[in-house]
C-alpha cells in the first residue's frame, strides 16, 4: 500500500511529506521502482508495522546527512552548509570562544 501525505508546512516537512511511504513487502516486490524514483530526486519511506524504519534516497542527499550528523548539535551554520574555502579555521575559532548561558525564560522556537 502507497500513501502520500501531503499536510507539509516549511521544506523539511514539504520533503518527507510529499514523500511515498511504502510497506517492506512492497519496497521488496518492486524496489528497482523505488530506485527510480530515488534517482529522479524522490525520496521513499519504508514502513515496518507503520512505523518509519529506513529510507531510498538519492546518494548526493546521503553526503548532506552526513555533514548534519558530524556537525552535531553545535557545529554550527558554516560546518552544516559545507563551508567554503578557510571556513573550517572560521569554524574552529567559533567553537572556542566562550559562550554566554542561556538566558532563563527565554526559548526560540
């Protein structure tokens, strides 16, 4: 069973909502299908019991997860966005500058 969702708001959610969210029996029955749509620049969800478990994505959107995963949580715009020429000592002058506690009562959302 196919299922779009197509309730996405901002382009993260535009992305996966968009996306078709197949069941593993059918990712397996037709998957060279799926690899299309994965070349063509689709992404497909693949479900376990209704549960998001894996993804098919194109390979250039793998080299950007990457860049997510190693910039972590504080790495910063710069590392995220892949930098430029000289932005990682940009990068590692920002990360050793002291920073200033978070302020009570105040959440950006």
């Amino acid at each position: 069973m196919v299922r779009v969702d197509r309730s996405g708001c901002n382009d993260l959610t535009r992305l996966a909502s968009v996306s078709p969210t197949i069941s593993v029996v059918e990712a397996k029955a037709h998957f060279s299908k799926w690899l299309r749509e994965a070349e063509r620049g689709g992404v497909v969800i693949i479900q376990r019991h209704g549960k998001d478990v894996a993804a098919v994505v194109p390979a250039a959107d793998v080299d950007r997860l990457r860049r997510l995963r190693a910039a972590g949580p504080d790495g910063g715009l710069a590392r995220l966005a892949g930098g430029w020429r000289g932005s990682d000592a940009l990068a590692n002058e920002l990360a050793s500058l002291k920073r200033s506690r978070q302020r009570c009562g105040v959440r950006l959302r």
